[in-house]
C-alpha cells in the first residue's frame, strides 16, 4: 500500500536517531502523517503477511470494554508482556473506550459539570463508580447529529497514563461525517512502524466500518497523525541487534502491493458482533517478515 510504503520511507530517510525506553535505538520522526480512502478497500498491508485473526480478536476485546485479557488469551498472546498471570492490565483500550470514569460530584470546580446516572451512556460499576461509554455516545451522535465536530473517543487519563506499565500510544480518534461518508482521524502519540502501525491502521479502519454499517454509512478516509513515529534500529554485532527492523522494512519496500481485500461484516448492531460476523474477501500477501518487539 503507496501510503504506507511512503510513511516508511519518510522515516528511514529523515528520521533522527534517539535512544528509547525499551533500551533499543530508534529513527525517531516528528509529526507523520497521511491518509487512506477506504473505498479503495480494506487497508490490510499486502507487502508482507498481517495477523488478521489476532486483529480482529484485539478489536472485539476493546469494543467489548475488558479491562483484562483473560479472553483474549485464548485467541492471541498479543497483549501478554503488558498484563500481570491473572490477565490483568494497568490501562486498558476497551475500558476506557467503554467505561470512561465519570468523577464524583464532589470532584467538581466552579461551576463544571459532568454527566450522571440519568444520562443513557453512564453505567453504575459493580464498586458503585460511574462510568461513560463514548462509543455508544459517538454512534447516538453520528445516526442523529452526523454534522457534530465534538464526536471524539478519548483513550488517555492523566492520572493513570503517569504511574502506568504502558499508557495508551493511539489514545484519541474523532469521527467525522461528510457527504454520507464516515471518516475517522487518530492520534498516536508513539508509532512503532513496523509492527504497530500496520495492525493501527487496520485496527481503526475495522472500527470505522463497523461504526459507518451501524449507521448506514458508507466508508470515507481513515487518517492518522503519528507525534513520534519510528523505525527500531540497532548496530551489526551489537546486543539488540536482534530488534534492528530497518533490513526487514527495506526488503517490504521491494515488494510490489497487490489489490487491497474487501471486508464482509453482517448487518447487527455493533454490541451483537462476534468473530464469525467478519468475513475478509481476497486476501493475496506476500510471505511474513519477522520483526521482534522491543518491550
């Protein structure tokens, strides 16, 4: 796919190198972005072999608002660094993309408000605390109000993000809707090229179509701004030689893309989609390439 190919070569050729938390160097860019039509097809890279089944079993774990990943698991090992033995996790996606913590009243300044139980999106937690779904607001706000600029997820609370193991890289996204077309644009505060962009950009343009088939939508673009957007990069002969991913890329530039696959999704409200719902149509790749994940 041209887009991603053109975001790994802005990276390689411009990219600063810059020592990194996992202890592994990086080529380190500045602001990267750029955008994908999704009417061209579903953007699941062809140049090398992508996980599609762990793909989609990560999004139905977020849409199901987990806060743990003892079913996910059972599909994929995708998040298990990250998690303690009992699958618990720190921060997690679906928690809140689904269960966004709503203050107390008490927590209150001035004059500021925050919704409260009558509002249909607040749920009351088992503990008592109140919590927000903002994607089933953001679904209410695009079938009614499609012309709104304010339909935003959030995916960062500061006060978790400060003490957390991993605190979210792809932590807020805005739904846009023009000319019967959904769009969505996310913001990623951190971009590992090789390995999480690829599943980020299916992963939303996944979100984007289950959203717009809700809605009776169509599909338009998918954009995405990267604020540190790098390629791993180690010396030959080095101790982390092993998490270099810049050769694995250089040979995925050599690949020539084949047609994009369509994607299938049956016609049920989002909260009733399961695995079996999604059907990936024409799917011709080239062979995977190994890149090792920097922890």
């Amino acid at each position: 796919m041209k887009e991603y190919h053109d975001l790994v070569k802005l990276v390689l050729e411009n990219g600063v190198r810059k020592k990194s938390r996992t202890g592994v160097d990086t080529l380190s860019y500045f602001g990267a972005f750029y955008r994908v039509d999704l009417s061209n097809g579903f953007p699941l890279l062809t140049t090398k072999q992508m996980m599609w089944k762990s793909l989609l079993y990560e999004v139905l774990w977020y849409l199901s608002g987990d806060d743990h990943i003892r079913n996910l698991r059972e599909h994929t090992k995708i998040w298990d660094a990250w998690a303690d033995e009992s699958g618990n996790l720190q921060t997690a996606y679906g928690r809140y993309w689904r269960r966004y913590p709503v203050p107390e009243k008490s927590a209150a300044l001035g004059e500021e408000v925050f919704v409260n139980e009558s509002n249909p999106f607040v749920k009351k937690e088992e503990n008592g605390s109140l919590t927000f779904d903002q994607i089933g607001w953001v679904i209410d706000q695009i079938k009614n109000h499609p012309e709104s600029r304010r339909m935003v997820v959030n995916a960062w609370h500061p006060a978790n993000a400060v003490v957390s193991k991993l605190p979210p890289c792809h932590y807020t996204f805005t739904f846009n809707v023009s000319d019967g077309k959904l769009n969505c644009h996310l913001t990623q505060r951190s971009g590992d090229i090789a390995l999480g962009i690829p599943f980020n950009l299916a992963a939303y343009s996944l979100l984007t179509q289950i959203i717009a088939q809700d809605a009776g939508l169509e599909v338009g673009y998918f954009a995405h701004t990267i604020v540190d957007a790098h390629i791993y990069i180690a010396d030959k002969g080095s101790d982390t030689e092993e998490y270099d991913h810049t050769e694995g890329l250089k040979l995925q530039l050599t690949r020539e893309p084949y047609e994009l696959p369509k994607l299938k999704i049956e016609k049920k409200p989002l909260d009733e989609l399961t695995f079996d719902d999604f059907e990936l149509v024409g799917y011709k790749h080239h062979p995977r390439i190994k890149f090792e994940v920097a922890v």
